[in-house]
C-alpha cells in the first residue's frame, strides 16, 4: 500500500507560509526566493549489553529561506513556522543577499527546470518506525544483543538503531511547490571479546536503507541467521593470524566495496569540489572538468551511475531541494569518466542545460548544496557468482564489512579496513586473518578491477553520515555494487604501522 | 515564540514525573563561506532544541526517558511530558542512575539570549573585500568560511535546577592557493567576537607559505621528526580524548586498559613533563572559558541524564606526563571506584619548559618534515589507537633549522598515545583552531611539537 505524507505535516499552513516568503522576497528585490519548511524526526537507540544506555527521540523543524538580489544568495532560517517569521526571514535574507553583494563577484544564476506544481511524494516503507513502541524496538535489540551474549567467546555485546522521518514542503518563485516524506532506518550490532588478546570485535554486515521497521524483521533482512554466525566469526578472527603485508588479489564484498565507491567516486564526481568549491574543508578532486570524456577512471568492467530512483535508496527522492526531478545519469562508462553530480547553481557555473537533481540541505537551518545521489557500480549481467568468484581466486583475501576509512582531500590516497578478511587459498576460503588495511590510489585501484561479479552478488549499502559543507551538514547516501576482483592491492599490517 | 526560561517553568510544573529535566539549547549564527575568492554561501541561522527528560522510579531504581524538539508550544507541553514518560519506562531501570543534584543555580537565569548576526562581520569584511581583490591580481585563489555563533544553554529542573550559560564562539578559515592549484597553504583563527582576527596576517602568512612552495622536493614515505602546528596537536589529542571513557578502560576495551584489567591510570604516558587538562575557569589564555555545570540530553560512555547540575571543574588527564583521569559520569566513577571527573568543554595541554613558537621550533630541527594541517583522521585499530590520515595544505622539508622547500604530501599511520612518548622539542601553549575538527573542540590551547619519528606511510599525490 502506498504511503501518504502524515497528516499532522499537511494540516501545517504549507502554501500560506510559502506565498509569505516568496511574494516577501520577490517584493524586496529579489529575482529568486525558495523556502523549505522542514519536519525531521530521528529516533536513536543504544544498547550496552543488552541494557538501554542511550535513548534519544530528537525533532528538527523550521523555515529556510533562500533569496538571490542582484545576483548574490541571501539566507535565513527560524524553528518557527509561521507566516509572521516566513516574512521576516525573507526580508533577512534579501538583507544578507545585499550585505554580501560587495564579497560575491560571481553572479550567481541557476539553470532552468520544468515547474512541478502541487506534486507529493513518499519514499517505499511499509511501517513508520515511529508508529512502533519504543518497548518493541528495545526488545528487538535486547534479544539479538542477548543471543551474543549468550554464546561462548563474547563478552560485551553493543547494538544500535537509528530511525529518521523526513518531511520537506519545498516552493519556489517560479511556481514549483513539492511535499516529501522519507523514511530511513540504520541498525548495527557489534559481538566483542575482551582478553589476553586484546580486545576485538565483529560487526553485523546489514546495510541501512529506506526501509521502516519492517527491515528489522527477518524476512526482510535475516537477522536471527548473522546473529548466529557471529560469535564463530569473532572467535576465529581472534585467533586468525596477523596478515603479512605485501599485494594481494583482494575479492571485494559489498558490504565493504560501498564505502571505497563512496569515498573514491562518489566525492570525487561531485562537480563543485571539482571547482573548488569545498577546497576549505571537504576538498576538492583530481577528477577535474578538463578530463571530462577522457580520465581513465578504471577498467573497461567499471560502470557507474548517479540516481534518485533506487528504491530503498538513502538518496532516493521525487524531487530534489532546489524543485529538480529524480533523474539516472552515468558517472563511470567502459572505465571512463562521463558525468558530474550537480545543482542548478553548479550547472549554470559550467554551462549546463539542466541540473541532475543533487541539491540538498540536512536542515532548515542549512542552505542546500550538492550532495551524493545514490552513486552505484553496475553488475555484470553475465558476471560469476560469489562462489565462482572465490573459485577463480589463487592467492587473496575476501573482505568483507566496512570498518575504518580515510581519502586524501582530492581522493587519490585512501585507506580501508574492513570487519572479516578471509585468506583465499586456490580457490577455497582458507581462514581469517586479522590486522588488515588495503591502501591503493583510486584510479591505480579501479584500473585494477579484474572481475566484477553478476546480479546475485548485488547488495545495496550506504551511510547515514556523510559530511560536507560549511556548517557542516550529513546526508544519508547508498551504493549498490556487487562483488568484485582486484589486482594485487595493497595490503598493510596495522599493528606494523603503529610500529609494534 | 516563549521564552526558554518560562518553557522550563511550565515543563517542570507540569511534570508528575519523579523529577524532570529540561535542557534548551538557545543558537544564533551568522557565516560567510567563498571558494575562488567570491563569496558562495552565507546564513542568518537561528536554531532551539529543548530537550525533556522524565525520570520514573521503576523497580530496581530510575528510569529515564527524553524528547527533544526544535519549538514546544504550551499546548504540547502535556504531550511532550507523556512522550518523555513513555521512553523513560520503557527503557527500564537505567545503569547510570545516580540520585539527580536538586536546587543548583548559576547563571544569569532570567536574561534572554544575546543573538548574533551578520554585523558581527563588519570587523573583517572590508578588509576580506582588500584580501580577495588583491589575490585575484595576483593569481592568488582564496577559499574560507566565517562562523560567529552565540550559544545559550539553559538547565533547569522539577529538582530546582536553574543553570544557565552563554557561549560566543566563532572562526575564520583562509586556504590559499596558487599556479593553477599546485601550490596550497590554510589559515584558521579562533576567535570569540572577530576583535582578535588580523586579515592582514592571514595574508601574510597564506603567502609566505605559498612562497615556501617555489621549490619542490620529492620525498619518500618513512618515519621523519615531524613539526606539528598547534592546531594539527589539537586535532591530533582531540581523536585522543574521544576514546578516553573510563569504563571502556576498565573493561579492558580501550587503549587505556591495562594488560588483565583495570586501566592506565597512573603509568608514565609521556617522555617530557606533560599537562593535559580541562579547566571550565581557565583564565591564562582569555577566551577559553566554558560552562561550569554538566548539561546532557542524554546519555552514553561518556555523558549521563543524571549527572546533570554537576559541578565542572579542572581535571588533569595527564599531569607531568602520567594518565591521571580518564572520562567519568559519576555511575561510572562508582563502578571503577575512581574519581568523578567529567568532560569539559575545553582542553588545554602545556609541556613544562615548552617556550617559543612554530618557527622557533623549525630552527631546532636538523632533517624533518613541517606539516599545516592533518586531515580524514580515523581510527584504524582501536587497541593501540592507531590512527590514519593524510597531510594537508603544505609539508615542508626542514634541514637544518630552515626550510627548504615543499615537498609531497603523505598518508601517515601513527597512534596519539605513542607520540605522547616521542616528544623532541615544545613550543609554548597558544589558543589555537583545530582544522578538521572546528567546531567540535572550540576552546583549545597547544604547544606545537616535534615529534620523534612519525609514520608518513606512503605518499600520497593529492595537493
């Protein structure tokens, strides 16, 4: 059944507060006005061996208003909702497009989109995670945090879940005018043993998505059946042998191949750190728009796309928050570097006929830049399965699970680690290792890719916690992607990098 | 909207709870942000969170349950307050209960917030204006951001707790670069009103450094004496802080555990005579200062609902170079039988006979490396608290006591907690801007520092 926007959000005075701001705006001067009115509910709750330890149910709500005067932004925001505070947050704003007018020497246009008047969309859940008892949802937690607990080799035993209802009424002076709900959820459990080894641990591989509740029971994603293999796994991985370093053919899972796509191709095809726009803090890019066509990104398997469709996406949505529709455009052709994410304003900066619909901001009190659609690595429709994958594999390692992650601020150099590492021994699964990173430039890394497996080795991953801008603001993003071989990555021994 | 002070009265009168906390961040905000030397964002932000705890006696003690929310209305206090109550019981008997303080009282409770706004720009804007016109003609590309926030934070309670504090707080970043982008340099300025930013050092510096860069010199990954900045230390020991909860130590799941239980506390962590601390009335350096009382919306391994109007004063995290303190709340203190000694919202580290500045400690060096920034730190192996991340903006060769020129950046892998004990040389502590970790530690102080050794792991091509 398709969901409606909650009435609650609805029964707000959308249009009116909207018509407030912008007939404000336009009045002031302004050649441009968009206003958000925002409603984000996050739920968090945490668990330390299978006891609550933190609980939070944390709502963001507000008013942004963003104006362009004489070809500079203006921007205001207020957790009131009101058409009072619309008002005077569009005459701030026009007041700030002309304070900075003297600082901005680029003028600042955004290209033409088709208007969408009165148009609603909601994201693909089934239950509203806020409509289930908080005692349900600790419950859930506490038993599967129990089942670890329980089983020999675990001492402690951490679960997380973090759920997130996100409401936008996005209008412009241009005539269009959205409503948006999205709902999200993320949980992670991690099994830990504590001993004369130290301590280690072992993270559950189940990726968050736009699911509601209905992702934390088993016929969604099983969650009972990686409970149970966990503690084995822990046991092993403690008494796995320290990898020796050197290069190795590295059969990438998923679970762990998301985040390198994310950090690697996914910042790195955002055209305004391209430009330079984040070169203060989140960086810039090597990938830069002059090797548009021609970069050599990686082998000729390597097929990337941006998108606002995915279903279950984090970065899936009708519209974006600048009024451009969901749209699917290649970033990554036969290897070579194709398409930018953009926003209207970087889209007239380099003279694009269109935005792809990358606009966001993570609050009302945020103006929206570009963020990450759902970045994703096509599968080879005659691609191996996983099996087939491991079978082809001499000497290697299978990675499995994100862990520890870091890129150089134009993404060349980056460093990752993972939850499972099994050695590959011709062809068959040979035991855990343990105190492995893979450390590889990016396009020396994507040039490496050797086999990029079939459909049934897909799996959707993402985050909830993607930074950018300042203020700083997140964004929830996902990037499917199916296994893959690499060519001899490579491979260090952390406890020999911290000089043990 | 109402006001936080008779928001907080209606809630606690209201409440038929126990006892109920309301903790009401009140934030104003003015920003500027550029990218090639032309203004691209800015913001006039005003933001609210008020957060309601509920506490419920339950059997085997208290129970606690929150809800925060950007605006409550009088009419959605009732439902708020039922919100809080509902959590609170089913999150059941909570660890950290310890009994709630009652009738605390600091501040000027009843004064409303100060906002800030974008006038507080007009002591650096014309001068930024001179800055970028003069960088386009000389092919010097400019990119920043100006924050000024004023923080108001508000605690009150059914118990009698009426605390409040205000917080101005802001920034400016510069990063320089030049000769189509192969050359690169940062700038960043702590500040609390903008009286202490000088645009024309900036400048200065932004082309000093870009100058330094006129000569290039390849270098391979290794371990090299390293010369740390006072923000690239802070950024450094602040990842440090961020894994230093006290029950984690004792249960032997941290860096700070001791090989069969227990934790560090008391072994010799540094080479030289060492004071790391937190100090809410710290006075040496002006504009550290920070709120004397706890203020959690919730809780975690390091924070707790119930130790909230808690007294925060000076803790010593290391002292003459020994771990002392780890972080506490007061359940946690109980259960490691070891002090109460909560987070603070500064950090201050000094090096006994440390004296000089970065340049001075450039002259002590025969053969390293000069770094600007660190950043994308992230921990690698929580056991040893390796860390990973890359250089930034600028690594010059030193030989000699002079730099040399500019070489390659590198991807290093080291540990916080090793190059405690590999400290050469201190400079004298300064207020300092960390780079990647601005505006989650905004009141710091640092001594640059060399330290012995640093595991650049490989080059990295990025500039």
């Amino acid at each position: 059944m398709s969901k409606t926007v909650d009435a609650d959000f609805l029964a707000l005075p959308l249009s009116a507060i909207s018509d407030a701001a912008i007939s404000t705006g336009t009045s002031g001067g302004a050649s441009h006005v968009d206003i958000r009115i925002e409603r984000t509910r996050t739920g968090y709750l945490q668990l330390r061996d299978a006891k609550p330890e933190t609980q939070a149910d944390d709502t963001t709500a507000g008013i942004g208003v963003r104006v362009i005067v004489n070809g500079a932004w203006g921007f205001a925001s207020s957790p009131e909702i009101s058409i009072d505070v619309a008002k005077k947050l569009a005459v701030t704003a026009v007041a700030m497009a002309k304070t900075s007018k003297p600082l901005s020497t680029d003028e600042i246009s955004l290209v033409a989109e088709p208007v969408y008047a009165n148009k609603t969309w909601v994201s693909k859940y089934e239950i509203d995670p806020f409509s289930v008892s908080d005692s349900e949802k600790k419950d859930r937690l506490a038993s599967l945090s129990s089942k670890l607990l329980a089983a020999k080799g675990v001492n402690h035993a951490s679960a997380h879940t973090m759920f997130v209802k996100e409401q936008k009424h996005y209008a412009d002076s241009h005539g269009t005018s959205t409503t948006q709900q999205r709902v999200r959820m993320q949980t992670q459990i991690d099994a830990i043993s504590v001993g004369s080894h130290g301590f280690e641990s072992m993270r559950t591989l189940a990726q968050p998505a736009g699911f509601g509740w209905e992702w934390m029971r088993n016929d969604v994603y099983d969650w009972d059946s990686e409970i149970e293999k966990l503690p084995a796994l822990l046991a092993e991985k403690v008494a796995a042998p320290s990898v020796t370093p050197g290069r190795y053919d590295l059969l990438i899972d998923p679970t762990n191949l998301w985040l390198t796509i994310h950090e690697s191709i996914g910042h790195a095809t955002e055209l305004d750190r391209a430009i330079g726009y984040e070169a203060n803090y989140a960086g810039t890019s090597f990938a830069t728009v002059d090797k548009l066509g021609t970069l050599k990104y990686g082998s000729p398997l390597m097929n990337i796309t941006g998108d606002r469709f995915t279903d279950h996406g984090l970065s899936t949505v009708g519209y974006d928050d600048e009024g451009v529709a969901g749209q699917e455009w290649d970033i990554v052709k036969d290897g070579i570097l194709v398409g930018y994410q953009l926003d209207r304003r970087i889209a007239a900066h380099v003279n694009r006929d269109r935005s792809n619909g990358c606009a966001f901001a993570d609050s009302p009190a945020h103006v929206p830049i570009q963020r990450m659609p759902n970045v994703s690595l096509k599968p080879n429709p005659a691609g191996p399965d996983l099996n087939a994958m491991i079978e082809s594999i001499e000497d290697g390692i299978y990675i499995l699970g994100d862990k520890s992650w870091s890129i150089d601020m134009q993404r060349y150099n980056f460093q990752f680690t993972g939850q499972q590492f099994h050695r590959i021994k011709n062809g068959k699964l040979a035991g855990q290792l343990k105190d492995v990173a893979y450390q590889a430039t990016t396009t020396d890394f994507w040039g490496s890719m050797k086999v990029v497996g079939g459909p049934s080795t897909y799996v959707l991953g993402g985050a909830f916690n993607c930074g950018k801008g300042q203020p700083g603001q997140i964004a929830a993003v996902s990037h499917g992607c199916p296994a893959a071989i690499f060519d001899k990555v490579n491979v260090l021994n952390t406890v020999a990098e911290a000089g043990k | 909207m109402i006001s936080p002070q008779d928001l907080i009265e209606r809630i606690t009168s209201a409440a038929t709870t126990d006892d109920c906390v309301v903790v009401i961040s009140e934030k104003t905000q003015a920003n500027l942000r550029w990218a090639n030397s032309t203004l691209t964002t800015n913001g006039v932000i005003a933001e609210r969170s008020i957060t309601v705890i509920a506490f419920i006696a339950v059997d085997g003690g208290m129970a606690a349950g929150s809800v925060t929310r950007t605006d409550i209305n009088i009419g959605d206090i009732p439902t708020v307050l039922a919100e809080a109550s509902a959590a609170a019981k089913a999150s059941g008997a909570a660890e950290d209960f310890v009994p709630l303080a009652k009738s605390v009282v600091s501040g000027t409770w009843q004064d409303a917030h100060n906002p800030t706004g974008p006038e507080v720009f007009a002591k650096i804007a014309p001068d930024l204006g001179d800055m970028f016109a003069r960088s386009v003609a000389d092919k010097i590309e400019l990119f920043g951001y100006a924050e000024h926030t004023n923080a108001t934070t508000f605690v009150g309670s059914k118990g009698g707790l009426r605390l409040r504090y205000d917080l101005p707080v802001g920034r400016v970043e510069m990063t320089g670069k030049s000769h189509q982008r192969t050359r690169s340099t940062w700038d960043g300025i702590a500040t609390r009103d903008f009286s202490n930013v000088k645009i024309a050092n900036i400048d200065a510096n932004i082309r000093e450094r870009l100058n330094w860069q006129a000569k290039k010199i390849d270098l391979p990954a290794g371990r090299y004496d390293t010369i740390m900045p006072s923000g690239t230390v802070t950024d450094l020991f602040t990842y440090m802080m961020w894994s230093s909860a006290a029950r984690a130590a004792h249960e032997g799941r941290s860096v700070f555990s001791k090989p069969g239980g227990g934790t560090r506390i008391g072994e010799k962590l540094s080479n030289v005579s060492m004071q790391l601390f937190s100090d809410p009335a710290y006075k040496e350096i002006a504009s550290l200062e920070c709120a004397p009382f706890v203020a959690n919306a919730s809780s975690g391994p390091f924070s707790s609902v119930f130790d909230n109007g808690q007294s925060v004063k000076r803790t010593d995290w290391l002292k003459n170079g020994e771990l002392t303190s780890l972080i506490q709340t007061r359940s946690s203190a109980a259960a490691t039988k070891l002090p109460y000694t909560p987070i603070s919202d500064n950090l201050i580290m000094k090096v006994d006979n440390g004296t000089g500045s970065l340049s001075d400690l450039v002259k002590k060096v025969n053969h390293g490396l000069l770094l600007t920034t660190m950043w994308y730190i992230r921990m690698v192996d929580a056991n040893t608290l390796l860390l990973t991340g890359l250089t930034r903006d600028g690594v010059y060769y030193v030989k000699d006591g002079e730099v040399q020129g500019a070489t390659n950046n590198f991807r290093w892998n080291d540990s916080p907690v090793s190059v405690l004990s590999r400290v050469i040389h201190a400079g004298a502590t300064e207020w300092t801007q960390a780079r990647e970790w601005a505006g989650d530690i905004d009141r710091a102080a640092f001594p640059p520092l060399v330290i012995k050794d640093f595991n650049m792991s490989t080059v990295s091509p990025g500039s």
